[in-house]
C-alpha cells in the first residue's frame, strides 16, 4: 500500500527554475555569450557544478577548477538573493490543499531535492513543517538519474521503494524514482516526460484516491 510521497523541490513544490535561469544566464554574459530558456531546461535537476559544466560547453569555455568553484559561488549568491521575493504565495496551485490530503491520510512527506538550498527555500515558503525528511544536495553522492537520493528517503522514512511514490518535474528525476524501484508521477508535459508512471500537469484537483487505485489498487 502506498506510506510516502517523495516531492522534488525546484518545479514540484514551487518555480525555482526561473531565477536558476536568471543567474545562470548572467553566469554566461560575463564569460561572453547567452543561455536560452530551452537550453536552461537541460539544467533541470541537475547539480549546480554540473550545471556549471554544461553551460560552459554551451559556450566553448574551458576554465580551470578556482575559476569555475568561484564563478558557481557567484552565482549562488545571485540566485538566493533572487530567491528573497519569493512569498508562501508562491508554492505552486494545489501543492499545499495535496499535502494537507497526505497528512489527513497518515502518508509520510520527504524531500529528495539536488538543491543545497532547499531548506532555505522550504522555510521561505513556509512549507518545511510538511516534511518529515529531507533528502538534498549536501547530502548525496550521486545525482539525479541515479537512485540514491530517493532510496535515502524511503530509507528515512521507514518505507519500502515500493510503497513510495515520487513528484518529479524532470527528467533525471523520473528516471532516479524508477531505478529505485519508485512509481513516479511526473509533473509537468506528458510528451517530455515519458518515462513516468502518470503525468499531471498541476497539483490542482489531484486526488489522492486516484493514486491509490493507479498503483495500489488490490
Ligand atoms: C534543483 C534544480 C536544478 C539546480 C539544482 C541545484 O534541483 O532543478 O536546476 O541546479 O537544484 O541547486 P542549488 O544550486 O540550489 O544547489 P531539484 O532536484 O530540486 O529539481
Ligand atoms: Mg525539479
């Protein structure tokens, strides 16, 4: 039967990704070129170094480890300063009406997020007494596609993979939840994330019950 819901941060639970984007982009100007909204797509879930990485490619750049590790540390400071206009207004439609469901229910709440900011953002949207768990980036090995962030979490919260359900908007993400053995809701575009188990494009009027007959039905 289904005991947990593992949520992603970024794009799950609120829209970070735009102000990853933002600093991210200004990371390019300095060196020299830009960064598309589709191309910053490719970021999603992704680590901030990895991320690092990717852009640089896009752009050509080849720059030595101080330089990148201070480049990465920039942007940061940039993208929490971005981060402080975010309200409790912000968590995305239905999110919090869901998790109140959840609660009411007896199923446990745990985070599996890249982000080494999460807890700064949960408690900024005032969403962090949900969860029971955090799993984040200052706390992994391996990222996103790779199991271990989600199998930490079922781990913590005392669940079997198989009674966990995983929130997911990327791709990486998706694909973590099903190497672990997780059915995975992806949230977001159908077309984009194939590889989930059911695809919403919102929390709005998701109803638990439809979940428990998907995946857990006798
Ligand atoms: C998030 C974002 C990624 C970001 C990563 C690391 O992952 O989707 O774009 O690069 O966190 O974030 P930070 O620089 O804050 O450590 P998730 O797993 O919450 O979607
Ligand atoms: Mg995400």
């Amino acid at each position: 039967s289904l005991k947990a819901c593992l949520f992603d941060l970024d794009g799950v639970i609120v829209d970070t990704a735009q102000y990853h984007y933002i600093a991210w982009r200004e990371t390019a100007q300095s060196l020299g070129f830009d960064l598309t909204h589709a191309q910053n797509e490719l970021l999603k879930g992704i680590s901030r170094m990895e991320s690092l990485d990717i852009i640089l490619a896009i752009g050509n750049v080849e720059l030595d480890l101080e330089t990148k590790v201070q480049l990465a540390t920039v942007k940061n400071f940039r993208y929490l300063e971005l981060c402080q206009q975010m309200t409790p207004d912000d968590v995305l439609p239905g999110v919090r009406e869901f998790m109140d469901s959840l609660r009411s229910a007896g199923i446990k709440m745990g985070l599996g997020s890249a982000s080494k900011n999460a807890e700064t953002i949960l408690k900024r949207i005032e969403m962090l007494d949900y969860l029971e768990i955090i799993v984040d980036g200052n706390r992994i090995t391996k990222g996103k596609p790779d199991p271990e962030i989600f199998l930490m979490g079922a781990e913590d919260l005392d669940v079997l993979p198989e009674e966990c359900v995983v929130f997911e908007d990327a791709v990486a993400g998706v694909q973590a939840a099903k190497a672990g053995g997780m059915k995975a809701i992806g949230v977001g575009d159908p077309t984009i994330l194939t590889e989930a188990d059911f695809v919403i494009s919102t929390f709005k009027s998701l109803d638990l019950k439809v979940i428990q007959q998907l995946f857990f039905a006798a």
